[in-house]
C-alpha cells in the first residue's frame, strides 16, 4: 500500500512553561526538530501573543511542521506532516516532546494519500503513545 504522506497531530502535556512562552527557544527546538527528521527547511513564521502563547509553523519541502503553545497550561499542541519516503516525522516528534520536557504526549498518526481501487484517496487513523512517558492513548 503506497502512502503519499503521514501526519502526526500531538498533545503534549505538563511542558516546561518557561520553554512554552519563548518565542526563540521554542523557534530553535522547532527548526531542530525538522533537521532530525530529515527535512528541508524553507521558512519559519513564528508569532507570540499577548498576554500569553506563540504559535509557530516550520515550512519543509515535504510540508510542515506546526505548533501552538499554552504556556498557562504546560500544553502544546504539535502537527507534523511530511511526505515522500525520507522524512521521519516520528523523530520531529519525539525531538519536539523531549525539549518542551513533557511528561506525558498522546498523538494520532494518520496515513494519508492511499489510493483506493476506484480511484479516489483515503486515509487510515491509528493512535499511540510516547514510550518512556505516561502512556496515554488518545481515541481514533
């Protein structure tokens, strides 16, 4: 089964607040984060807000890497898709997770871009867990 990409959407919880509220440490991890997956960065935008949060996105050529952070809360929210056969995007992940210091992630993993036989593209949805951290398996 040819897949054309793979999307990781990831909540990552009880973060390093400090961490979530800096807009150049957290550009630094996310830019990172696209060199261990073995991704070509293009451009980064990345935008705080007041009184709190920054969102953040890492253009690839394989396509993105996302974040949206809570610093009140220790939350992240992370979104990593790629395409092609040389990205890894688990590796963004785990990168992104370790340097915030979660202390627990749930992520989906979704396959995008199977073709089916009539001809049209579909998607499979599966969930897991972070190893080494709280397991916590979010609903697919």
């Amino acid at each position: 089964m040819k897949v054309l990409g793979h999307h990781i959407i990831a909540e990552l919880s009880n973060c390093n607040r400090k961490i979530l509220a800096d807009v150049e440490i957290l550009r630094n991890i996310m830019i990172r984060a696209a060199q261990e997956a073995n991704t070509q960065i293009k451009q980064d935008v990345f935008h705080k807000f007041s009184p709190h949060g920054i969102s953040g996105v890492i253009v690839i050529a394989e396509s993105h890497l996302a974040i949206h952070t809570w610093p009140e809360y220790g939350y992240a929210a992370i979104d990593i898709y790629t395409c092609g056969d040389v990205a890894v995007p688990r590796k963004a992940c785990d990168y992104i997770s370790e340097n915030l210091e979660a202390e627990s992630i749930t992520y989906t993993v979704i396959e995008r871009g199977i073709k089916s036989n009539t001809g049209d593209f579909r998607h499979i949805i599966y969930s897991s867990f972070n190893e080494g951290r709280q397991k916590v398996i979010s609903g697919a």
